[in-house]
C-alpha cells in the first residue's frame, strides 16, 4: 500500500475518486479544498487503486493554537479490515505533527464500530460524550 498526498495540482485526480466519497467531488470544491494550505487529502493506493482516503483540516483558535480535525474517514467496501484506515489516520496524524498541531480529533456516531476501532487502534482515546449541533445553510454546491 502507498499513501499519496494530493495537491493542488492532483485536481484531475482528485475528481475521479467519487467511488470513495460520498458521492462525486464537486469541481469547484474541490479545487478550494486542494488549494488551501490547511486542508489536508491523502489517499491510500493498493497495486495502484484508490483504496481509502482520509481529509483533515487544521483549525486555529487565538487561546489554543492549532488542531488537526480529521474531517472524513472512508475505505472502499472491498479493502475494509485490512488496516488501510488506521494506516491513513496515522499518517494524517503525521501530517498534523509536522504542521505543528498541538493534537488531533474526529467526531463518530456512538455506534460506529467500525469508526472507533479505527480511530482507536490508530492512538485515539475517548472524552465524554459529545452532542453535535448543526445548521443548513441550502445547498452544498460552492461556486468558489
């Protein structure tokens, strides 16, 4: 397996991994995501095919400094439980080292198995609980 960071200039690759995602990147933001220097992508390859990504973005607040928010987590359905997920959750904690990040977080449903055994067997410890608040602001397409 190789873990592939991509880059602003990886946007033509970056549009073909829909399969991986929740459904298929939208170029404009994509193209955003890839450009900003904080926002992190890494794709895991195996013989060559998109086997898993993770994203991560690094969030700065004036009191705290800064964090890496692994923001998605995904493994295609035919690489699962090979380790390709924990792999990529340390190498996006990699990554938040070298950025200078004081630490890492990632939300998951409670009864995501999958997720917290991922993320724990990757380091991850627990906090209490958590309830995430949301607000929708129309549609998910950005122009840019």
């Amino acid at each position: 397996m190789e873990i592939r960071r991509l880059a602003a200039e990886d946007l033509a690759v970056a549009l073909t991994l829909g399969q991986l995602l929740d459904g298929p990147a939208q170029e404009a933001a994509t193209r955003r995501f890839l450009a900003s220097p904080s926002h992190h992508w890494l794709v895991a390859y195996v013989d060559g095919w998109p086997a898993g990504f993770v994203t991560g973005i690094e969030l700065t607040h004036p009191d705290k400094g800064t964090e890496m928010f692994l923001y998605e987590l995904g493994v295609d359905a035919a690489f699962r439980r090979q380790g390709i997920g924990r792999q990529l959750t340390e190498a996006l904690a990699v990554v938040a080292r070298e950025r200078g990040c004081y630490g890492m977080w990632a939300g998951t449903e409670p009864d995501n198995a999958a997720a917290l055994a991922t993320y724990r067997a990757a380091g991850a410890t627990s906090r209490d609980p958590a309830v995430v608040l949301t607000w929708t602001f129309g549609s998910t397409e950005s122009t840019g």
